[in-house]
C-alpha cells in the first residue's frame, strides 16, 4: 500500500465535459470552440421527461442528453458541464445538496467558465407542486386534492391575499437575486443567460371560448389506464396559474436586470403553444399513472414541461441571446 491519503471514491457520477466538436455548427467570436460551458437549473433546463437520459449529476436528476444545454454546446462546439436537475432550487444551485453526495451545482463553475445558462425559480414558487395539486374532476370542479375544493384559487387566496403570490414578490424574488450574484461570482469571466420559463397556462386570448379542459379520467381508469397528454384544470385555476407563472417571470426579469444578467423572457412568447394548446404545443399536457381506486396518482415524468418541439424553441432563444452577447 502506498503512503498517500487514501480519498472516497464519488457517490455520484461526476458531470465530466462533453467532447466539444471540432467543426461545429456555428462559430462565435467572443466564444471560440471548446470553451468551457456549465449549465445549471432546474427541469425545465433538464430537459425532464425526454429520451437518451445521462443519469448525471444523478438518475434522480432525470436529465436528458436531448435538453437545451447539450444542443447549444453541440451547436457552438462548446465542451459543456451540465449539472441540471429535476427538482433544483435555488438552494441547490448556491448552497444545498440536493441529492446525497452531489455538490451544490455551482461548484461546477469556475474562472475558466465562459458560458453559464440557468433556469430557476420554478420550485421556489412550487409553481409545479401547486399545478400538481390543482388537477380536477371537471372544468368548474373540484379538484382531486382539495376536500371538495372547487379550484385551488379559492385555498391559496384568503381574503383577497394571495399566499402564492407573496411568497413570489418576496422568497423566491430574493433566491434569484442571491443565485444571479453568486454565480457571477464563481464564474467572474462567463456570460450568463437566464433562461425564463415557457407558458404551461394560457392567457386569455390564447385560451379556447370552450375552456381549456380535457380530462385526466376516462372508463379506463378503471383499469388503471388513464388518457394521455390531459389538461384537468378548472377554468378559474387557469387564469389564476397563469396570473402565477406572470408573477415569477416579472420577478426574474427584474433580478436579472439588477444583476446585469441577460434574462430571456420566453413566457408572453409561448402563450398560443401552451399545454392548453392542442396544435403545437411547446409544453406536454398531463398524463397520469396510478391506481384504478384513485388512491395513488402520479404524473408522468415529462408532464407539464417542455416536449422536443419546445427545447427546440428554447435552444433558438439562447442561442439568439448567446450570439447577441459573444457573436
């Protein structure tokens, strides 16, 4: 045996940088081939519920080789460190360790970093909990989860105050701030580009006269075989959703202004490619595994978040914001 200090193997698989091309699709000025690139965030960054999973920074990441991170290095001929994971606050990018064993993802970053992408503030809000919890019976209600409750508006706004949006304008406000700041820190040489979060819930010229409710539940169910790509919210909680997800890109917006970081609003621009939408969507609608009885439901990974249509439409804008940046 030799005398060094012996060290733990890793718990996790350790992201190693992707083998940046050698003729790429595009070649930027500012950022040539084979810089380092890091991408952080959460699901939505992830690319969660879409094929050729990586398994990194762990399996329970559900990160995708198809994300957004991976076609922006292939595109750029960038050597990408992706970190992102399903679930990611902004805790977890700064400080937390999400999942046992795996660091804070900003320790990814470096002096050496050139390029950092991020979404986040999504599970800050619990925006996706909520919409979780908010999935009903009938377009009026109620919903599944709510004791008879006819929408989730009518448990998080109590006396004319909305719990969620408060916890917006201050919490979650605050934890992007303090993300944006500390990696312009750890990565002082990068450009950053924050990346928003696309329309799950329509506004309301984008929002069918009939309503934009399709069920979750059909005879199968009974069976334990439940529709796919459903859309089980009531017409209040859609306006109140989307009120919510208003709420979050207006906050990121503004941090990403006083961080002078640039913010790519992809929000109003998805509105007619929502998971409402039933040409085109940008975002998967619900599809739903479980029990016969109802006891146990769970929603398939991918629900909600952007299909390949809509990481297609992402990777455009971060590559436009990119190339605005260092092209």
């Amino acid at each position: 045996m030799g005398g060094g200090t012996a060290t733990a193997a890793p718990m996790w698989p350790v992201p190693a940088p992707y083998p940046s091309s050698t003729d790429p699709q595009e070649a930027l000025a500012g950022l040539p081939a084979g810089s380092e690139y890091v991408a952080l965030g959460d699901s939505y960054s992830a690319g969660y519920g879409l094929s050729d999973p990586t398994r990194l920074p762990t399996a329970a990441c559900g990160q995708s080789g198809q994300d957004y991170p991976h076609r922006i290095a292939a595109r750029f001929g960038l050597a990408l460190t992706d970190v992102t994971c399903g679930g990611a606050t902004s805790e977890d990018v700064t400080s937390g360790h999400q999942f046992k064993g795996v660091p804070p993802q900003i320790r990814s970053l470096s002096a050496r970093t050139r390029l950092v992408t991020l979404t986040i503030g999504g599970n800050d809000a619990d925006l996706f909990g909520t919409a979780a919890s908010c999935l009903a019976l009938s377009a009026k209600g109620p919903v599944f989860s709510g004791r008879d409750a006819p929408s989730c508006r009518s448990t998080l706004v109590q006396d004319g105050e909305d719990q969620l949006g408060v916890k917006i304008q201050s919490r979650v406000a605050l934890g992007i701030a303090d993300t944006l700041a500390a990696v312009k820190r750890a990565a002082p040489n990068a450009v950053i580009v924050f990346l928003g979060y696309p329309a799950i819930f329509p506004d309301a010229d984008h929002t069918p006269k009939g309503g934009c409710f399709r069920s979750a539940l059909d005879l199968g169910t009974l069976t334990g075989s439940f529709p796919s790509n459903s859309y089980p919210f009531t017409n209040t909680d859609v306006r109140y959703l989307h009120g919510v997800q208003a709420a979050l890109n207006d906050v990121s917006e503004s941090a990403a202004r006083a961080a002078g970081v640039r913010f790519v609003d992809v929000f109003s621009s998805t509105e007619a490619h929502s998971a409402c939408a039933t040409t085109k969507p940008y975002v998967s609608g619900v599809s739903l595994d479980g029990a016969g009885d109802l006891r146990r439901i769970d929603l398939e990974p991918g629900a909600l978040h952007p299909n390949m249509r809509g990481v297609a439409y992402l990777t455009e804008r971060v590559a436009a914001a990119t190339r605005d940046l260092v092209g």
